[in-house]
C-alpha cells in the first residue's frame, strides 16, 4: 500500500533539506584547510597554533555527539537539527570576522559543537519518515554528502577566497547556512502533525534510558566498529593529497584530478551500502543481518584493498586499490546509518546513532594524527596504511560478533 501524496512529497523534500545540509556541514570543515596558509599569515601563528584549530573542531563535534542523540530524541529534528545548523554556521560566519588566534580557536570549538546533530537528525528524520525495511537508500541519499562536498568544496572555496578574500570566503558560507537554517524551521513538519495522528507521541527519553543504552553489548560494538569505519575514510581524506604528492610523486595538478576518482567511488558506495540492505530485507532476510553485511563485507574488502596501496610499485594500481577501498568504507558508513535506524525503536534513534557516531570520530580524530606520527618515524606511508588496514578488518569483526541483539527494543516489538 503506497502511502499518501502528502508524505511522498514530504520524503522528497526532506531527504533534498537532509543533502543540502550535509554539503553545508561538510564544506564548512573544509573552508580553514582551504585558508591555512592564509589564516597563519594574517594571525602570525605557526604549525602548532593551526593544529591544534584543526583538532578542536574533531574533539567538540566527537563530545558533543553524546548529549546531541539524547537532545534529537527527546526535541525532535526541527528544533535540534535546525538549532544546531543555526549555531554552526553563525560560529562560521565568526571565524570570518574573528580578530584574533584565541577568536577564531572558539569559532572553530562552537563549530564542532553546532555541526554534531547534523547526522544523528537525518538518522531521526528518516526513522520518522520511513518504514524500516526501506531505510538504507535514504540513509544513503543523505549520507553521499559527506563525499560529495569534499569533491564541490575545494574549487569552490578556492575560488571564493582568491576573489574575494579569506574572511569573505568564511562568512558567505556561514550566511549560507543561516538561510538554509531558517528555510528547515519553515519547512519541517511531524509526521504525526502531518497526518492529523490522534495517537500520542511517544516518551521522550529520559537520561536513565539513555545511559542504559551503554549497558547493551550492541551498542558497544557498533561504537568501536564505526571508529575502524572513520579511521579508514579519515586517512584518506587528511593525508591523500600528500601521500599521493609525496610518496607517488604527482604535481599538485594531477593530484586534484586524481582525488576525484576515488570520491566518486566513495559516493557510488554510499547509495549502495543503503539500498543493499533494503534489498537483502525484501529477500526475506532478517533485519539484523541484513544491516550487518554491508559493514562486514565493506569493512574486510576495505581493508583488503588497502593493502596493496601500501606494497604495490604502480601509481595506477594504487589509485584503483584506494578508490575500491573508498567504495568499500562508505559501504560500510552508510549500512552503519541504517543499522542505527533499525536496530532500536524509533524514539531512541538518534541517540543510538550519535553514539555510535561518538566512537567513530573518537577513533577518526587519531587517524591524522596516527598517520603522521608513523610518516615521521618512518619517512614512509606503508605502515600507515597497513595499520589502517588490520583497523578495519578488527571494526568487521566488531560488528560482527558484539551487535547481535537488537538496542532498547521492547519485547513486543522485535527486530526480525
């Protein structure tokens, strides 16, 4: 039974609001390591000072995840979600007018923390809207801008900075997210509002609830397992150019033609690693394991391919290895998403989700750091790259073995 035009046409308009915002979250993190050598020169900062702007995005966005699932659940998308891009893109707009080192350093922490909703409340929005034996593709529809803005970020904010200044650069897309936050508050509907639903809304969830979901083996592994999940797809996305600069010998040119294979390969991944899942519960298989195959499979392929990025002598080799593995690692992210939307009840969603998205960026904010300690010592990519390897085949094993039984799920209402 095909459910009313209404909520069709709000699906559409809601997964179209989801990407939009993404792209927007996802250029934003990248405008200061556009403006790197620009902002170093205007503050007088060396290194260190930008490391640590670089990082203190990652630590807030990573924390703030806790509290953000819980806030989504008990709020609702409309206010959090919106709220959140509110207060990420006004913190955007200030790094731009910021006039100092120590201006800018809480520019970037507010950032973090206005960014962290973002992921989590597209979860809820789609476990609100969709019926769970069709929420992968949506979860991967959304999900491809984390690979699509990487790719529309550099030109684009390059070009802004060149002709219009660093500062110029920051605050247009800060503006940019401020209009796209007011059009959310306008747009954003219940589901339940929508269809004029008598029946009452569910109990929020209450901090004892909350905490309780650490008490799940499940929850445990999905936190360590999408920490392998980010780790890998960090690497690639802070050390790519430089490793292919560096260790390939590629000109600056061919480098930024070169990071467009694997991006796109990185997006093909996402809309499969949803609509996989989709299609492995239409076929009868039981929604656990079918949510669980694409990580699995994606995660050890992934980590397969990596290998030989690492030994093997021939560029071209390596550029196909690592655009298999981008496919591969955003398979598994995005049947990550999906998982987080099916193995749980409705109303805890997204705290599930920020939680399992906490373990992975704690784990994906060591990746650069990891990676440059082990360059430094060794002078070499190889041990980098095969430690991101056997990271990934342990967060398949993870979610293989730890996420068995379905999360905060009441008895009446399981998980088949």
């Amino acid at each position: 039974m095909k459910p009313p035009q209404s909520i069709r046409r709000m699906r559409v308009l809601l997964l179209v609001m989801l990407l939009l915002i993404g792209i927007v979250n996802y250029i934003d993190r990248s405008t200061l390591a556009i403006a790197n050598h620009s902002v170093q020169d205007e503050f007088g900062i060396g290194p260190t000072e930008m490391g640590l702007l670089l990082s203190v995005f990652s630590w807030a966005y990573a924390f703030a995840q806790l509290p953000a699932g819980g806030l989504l659940d008990r709020f609702g998308p409309r206010k959090v979600l919106g709220g959140g891009l509110l207060l990420w893109s006004i913190a955007q707009a200030f790094c731009g007018l910021a006039a100092n080192f120590k201006q800018m350093l809480f520019g970037r922490l507010f950032l973090g923390i206005g960014e962290a909703p973002a992921f989590p409340g597209g979860a809820k929005v789609v476990a609100d809207w969709f019926p769970r034996e069709s929420r992968g593709l949506p979860i991967g529809l959304f999900n491809t801008a984390s690979t699509l803005a990487p790719a529309i970020a550099p030109p684009l904010l390059t070009w802004l900075m060149l002709s219009y200044g660093w500062r110029t650069m920051f605050v247009v897309a800060g503006v940019a997210g401020i209009v796209l936050a007011l059009i959310w508050f306008v747009v954003y509907r219940d589901r339940k509002q929508l269809l004029d639903d008598p029946e009452p809304a569910p109990e929020p969830v209450s901090l004892r609830e909350w905490l309780g979901l650490l008490r799940h083996r499940s929850t445990w592994g999905m936190m360590i397992g999408f920490s392998g999940v980010i780790y890998s797809i960090y690497l690639y996305l802070t050390w790519l150019p430089a490793y292919l600069e560096g260790e390939r010998g590629l000109s600056v040119a061919d480098t930024g033609m070169a990071l467009i294979v694997p991006y796109l390969a990185g997006t093909l991944g996402m809309l499969s690693g949803g609509g996989v899942g989709d299609l492995l519960v239409r076929r009868g298989v039981s929604t656990m394991i079918a949510r669980k195959v694409p990580i699995c499979a994606g995660l050890l392929l992934g980590g397969l391919c990596t290998i030989p990025v690492a030994l093997t002598p021939s560029t071209t080799l390596a550029l196909v290895c690592i655009s298999a593995s981008q496919f591969f690692m955003n398979n598994a992210s995005a049947g990550a998403w999906s998982l987080a939307t099916t193995v749980g009840a409705e109303r805890i969603t997204a705290s599930l989700g920020s939680l399992q998205n906490f373990g992975g960026y704690f784990g994906g904010a060591f990746a650069p750091l990891i990676t440059g300690i082990i360059v430094d010592e060794t002078g070499s990519f190889v041990l980098a790259l095969l430690a991101a390897s056997g990271i990934a085949i342990v967060a398949a094993l993870s979610y293989a073995f730890l996420v068995g039984k379905p999360v905060g799920m009441p008895e009446a209402e399981p998980v088949r």
